[in-house]
C-alpha cells in the first residue's frame, strides 16, 4: 500500500509529464512554447465549469475541454506563424501571462478568490490518462507524421520545398499541445479540487519546459524522467531546510552543463536497451 | 488627480525602461532571454537599501546596487552562458533560470522574506506643483532612469565598445574575422545589462520604500512585455513603451481596479504583437530569431 505522501508526489508527476509532453509536441517542430500554463488553465476552469456547474462525469469534461483548447491553440497558432524562435516564446509567454490575468478578473469563476466544489480523482485515473497519452506519442514518435515534425524542426525552408504543409505541421502541433496541456489543467483541477489563476502562471509554464530539457528534449520518454525529477528533487533535497531551493538551482545548471541533450537520448537508451548502436 | 497618477504612472513606467533595456542588450546580441534579470533587479534593490539604511548617501547606493548586480551578471556569463553558447537556445536560457532561483533562495535567507522598509522620513518630502504633488523620489527615480538610458545610448552608438557590440550583435563569426573580441563583448552586454537592473532595483525600492525577495518574477515578466512591445532592436522602444505601460498601468488600477491590470499590460502585448510583431519602433529584423 503506497502511503499517501507518496500517493501526493505521484500524482504530481502525473500532472508534470502531461505538461512536460504538451511542450515536447510543440517543441518537436522547432517552436518553443513558454505559455502552456495558459492552455492548462483554460482545460482546468473549463472541465471544472463542466463537473461543477453542468455535472458532466469528469472524462466527457476533460475531453471537451481538451478539444475547446486545442481550437484556442490553433487559433494563437496562426498569428505565431510570423514569429520565430525566441520571439515566438516570448509571445507565448504573453498569451500564458493573458490567461492567468484573464482568470484573476473573471468573476464568475471566482477571480482571485480561485474555484472549488470539483469531485476528486483518483491517482490511478490520473495515470491511466498521462499513460495514455505518453504512449500515443511514443507511438506518433514513430509515424510519418513525426518524421515530417522533425523536419520542419530541423530546417523549415528545405521542408517545405519537399513538399511539405509546414504550416499544417506547426499548427497541427500547436493544437495537439494545447489539448494535452488542457487535460493537465482538468487533471490538476480534479486532483487538488481548488484551483486559482496563480496555479497557472510563467513558473508553471517553466517547469514544463524545464521538465522536457532536463529529461531529454530529443526522446518522449525524456518527459518521464523530467517530471519525476522535477518532482522527487525538492523532496530529496528536504533535509537542506532554508537552502533546497538554491541547491536545487545549483543542481539544475550542473545538469545543464554535462549533459545538455538532456538525461535521456537515444544513444543512452540504446545503451540501457543493449541494442548495436544505428549507424 | 489623473495628473497625479500621470506621474505615478511615469515613475513606474522609468523603472521599467532600464529592466526592458537590461532585457534587450542581451536579446539583441545573443538572442537569449536571461531570465535570472528579473532577480538581478531584486539583488540590486536589496543592495541600495542596505546602503541606504547604513546611512550613505544615495548615489552610492546606487553605484553599489549597480556594481554588486553588474558582477552578478557577469558571473551568470561566465557560468550559465559561455559553456552553453553553442546549444539550443532554450539550453543556457534554463541555465540562467537556475541562476534566478538560487539569487532568489539566498536573498531570501539572508535578508528574510517579509518585506524590508526604509524609513519614511526620507520620503515624506513632497513638492507641490500646482494640483499635483510630486515627491522628490519620484523626481529623483525618474532623472536618473533618463540619464542611464542616455549614457546607454551614448555607450552603444558613440563607443568603440558599443561598435564592437553592433557588430557582434550584427554577426558574431565576421566581428570575430575582424578581430572583434566575440567574448569580451558578451561579457560587456552581460554586465551592462546587469548594472541597469541593479539600478532599477534601487530605484524601485526607493520609488516604493519597500523591498520583497519577490518582487523580481513580476516585474521582470512585465519588462519583457514592455521590450516587445517597444520593439527589440531599438534603443528608443523602451523609453517609449516603458512609460506608456507604467501609466497603463497605473490608470488601470485607479479607475479598473488592481486585479485587471496584468490583463492590460498583457493584452497591449499580444495586440502589438498580432498588429506589428516588430514593435512600436522595431526595425524589421525581430521575425527572424534563431531557431530554438
């Protein structure tokens, strides 16, 4: 029997690699998004309009929710198309920074004041959802489709003089990524039962991105490790009192600096999986 | 009263220009983010205060803030960004990010995380202009944000240094073939960059008369949004958007109420960038950043 401690940590990392894959699809065109927190409260508030106010059974609210953020997504994707790398991230930070401040002003919600009243989920029915959705993208990690993401993440001009709908692929994902980081959001609701816009501010936006570069931006499993160090870190680093959190910032550009492709890549799972490394 | 927070509004919006410009230098050379600003701003306010509240006078405290934040930045440099340089942009913009959390955690621990107070009978001094009340701080904050923008802006457009800077900032590898120290010049950016958050720390504490280890995260996000949406390349875009967003601001909690007035700076970002991605007084370079 897992103690409810632990319970508590893995439902976190649950929430995490959600988030953390919401990124990992964006990222794989080639675009950074430092505003999924945006589209993670916008699934949260939406599937606990949905289970409060409606009483709708959380799975239909997540998917609902899911599919009115990737319309979201898609429709900030097309603008983002005339932005590029850092200004693309810079402008997703303002559109994350929009919906939290959205939220704190929108008073039938709650405001500031935050929301409640969701049924509680639980740590299975969290799993059962970040399992489901890891494994359907390790399974696009080995479609086309990702082969011609990947191509538009390694040079956008060649692709699309192959012949390639660019446009469609960075959209596409765009709104796959929003969908994910609204199931995040409807999960977090559900599992905390209170929610506030502050949950869904640039820190929370970070910790996705921080989750898919530390666990390895190259491979989807990367996200796994990610999330769960991100997790487990501060806790290990509990016996520090007033200095985890330094130590933690310390650790962070430690990784950074050895391995920069991040903890996982293909080389090491090959390795770890005692496959001949491919040519 | 709407003159009163004119003021208001410009002294904030002062504060802002230095942190967007502190944003730019780096941006506009290395195409990073330095998210660790945000804290340098905050080291530098804590440092002026603790100056201050030693009893020495206030241009060194504000040296002192500018120097302790400059050195910092300079460490950042040589720590997060130089051995990442040739990553994926996303790489040393984290790095910098573990930076801003330990600047943050230290801060906390050594000076606490309730918020500091200067003694207000600094502050109570005020000169009545007419209707209006404008307190020395204010004049004070707000003459020197103009004076370190200009002294920036000498910097860049009249020195050999700041040669050195547009041209790395034009292309590294042909600066370099030119015999332009490629390092040196990043290192400059960075501790330029850091000297005016430190300032700008200062003067928040003194436009304020308060301090929180806190205060870095949010003012820091709302430079960023003021350097968008002043444009990246220019100089000239923050002095603009920085005042036109602290008194949007400012205007914004009296009349709108204080809940909406991220909801503001924040949507006059995504409208500039939808409408003119540039900026208000962008070239035409900001829609070809490097890819991540």
């Amino acid at each position: 029997m897992m103690s409810t401690y632990y319970a508590g940590l893995f439902a976190d990392v649950g929430i995490l690699l959600l988030g953390a894959l919401s990124v990992y699809i964006i990222l794989a065109t080639g675009q950074l998004s430092l505003g999924n927190a945006g589209f993670m409260g916008i699934g949260a508030y939406l599937a606990s309009y949905l289970t409060v106010e409606l009483h709708w059974p959380v799975t239909a609210a997540l998917l609902v929710s899911a599919v009115a953020a990737a319309a979201i997504g898609i429709v900030v994707g097309f603008p983002a198309l005339r932005l590029k790398g850092i200004y693309l991230a810079m402008a997703t930070l303002g559109f994350g920074e929009m919906v939290r401040s959205f939220f704190l002003v929108f008073e039938p919600m709650g405001g500031s004041g935050g929301y409640r009243g969701m049924p509680h989920i639980t740590l299975g029915y969290i799993w059962l959802w970040a399992g489901g959705i890891l494994l359907l993208v390790l399974v696009l990690e080995r479609s086309r489709l990702w082969l011609e993401m990947r191509a538009v993440h390694d040079d956008e001009t060649a692709a699309g003089l192959v012949g390639l709908n660019t446009t469609a692929v960075k959209i596409g994902a765009f709104g796959f990524g929003a969908a994910v980081a609204a199931i995040c959001g409807g999960l977090f609701a559900h599992h905390y039962v209170y929610i506030e816009p502050s949950n869904f501010g640039f820190e929370r936006s970070i910790d996705f991105v921080l989750a898919v570069i530390l666990g390895g931006s190259t491979v989807g499993a990367g996200a796994v490790i990610g999330a769960l160090l991100l997790v487990l870190l501060p806790e290990w680093l509990r016996f520090l009192v007033d200095w985890r959190l330094a130590a933690f910032g310390g650790l962070l550009i430690l990784v950074l600096l050895t391995r920069r492709q991040g903890i996982l890549d293909r080389t090491l799972i090959a390795r770890l999986t005692f496959q001949r490394r491919p040519a | 009263m709407l003159l009163q927070q004119l003021v208001n509004g410009l002294t904030l919006g002062a504060v802002y220009t230095l942190i967007a410009l502190s944003f730019s230098l780096v941006m506009g050379i290395l195409s990073i983010l330095n998210l660790a600003i945000g804290e340098l701003f905050m080291l530098g306010g804590y440092l002026g205060f603790a100056l201050i509240a030693a009893h020495l006078p206030l241009p060194i405290a504000l040296v002192g803030g500018m120097l302790g934040a400059a050195v910092m930045g300079i460490v950042i440099e040589k720590v997060a960004y130089q051995p990442l340089r040739d990553a994926p942009l996303i790489t040393p913009m984290l790095s910098t990010l573990g930076f801003s959390i330990i600047l943050q955690n230290v801060v906390t621990n050594v000076w606490g995380s309730d918020p500091l107070q200067l003694p207000s009978e600094l502050f109570d001094t005020r000169i009545p202009l007419g209707p209006i009340n404008v307190g020395v701080m204010q004049l004070v904050v707000i003459g020197v944000a103009v004076v370190l923008v200009a002294a920036v802006a000498f910097l860049i457009q009249k020195t050999s240094a700041g040669r050195a800077l547009r041209a790395v900032a034009e292309n590294r590898d042909v600066a370099r073939l030119l015999g332009v120290s490629a390092g040196r010049v990043t290192m400059l950016a960075f501790a330029i960059s850091g000297a005016l958050a430190g300032a700008a720390g200062v003067l928040i504490s003194l436009h304020y008369a308060a301090i929180t280890p806190y205060i870095g995260v949010d003012t820091g996000l709302k430079a960023i949004a003021v350097m968008i949406i002043g444009g990246t390349t220019r100089v000239w875009g923050a002095l603009l958007a920085g005042p036109l967003i602290g008194i949007a601001e400012v205007l914004t909690i009296a009349y709108g109420g204080s809940q909406a007035r991220d909801l503001v700076v924040y949507g006059l970002m995504i409208l500039i960038l939808l409408l003119r991605p540039q900026g208000l007084l962008g070239g035409s370079r900001s829609d070809v950043g490097q890819r991540v």
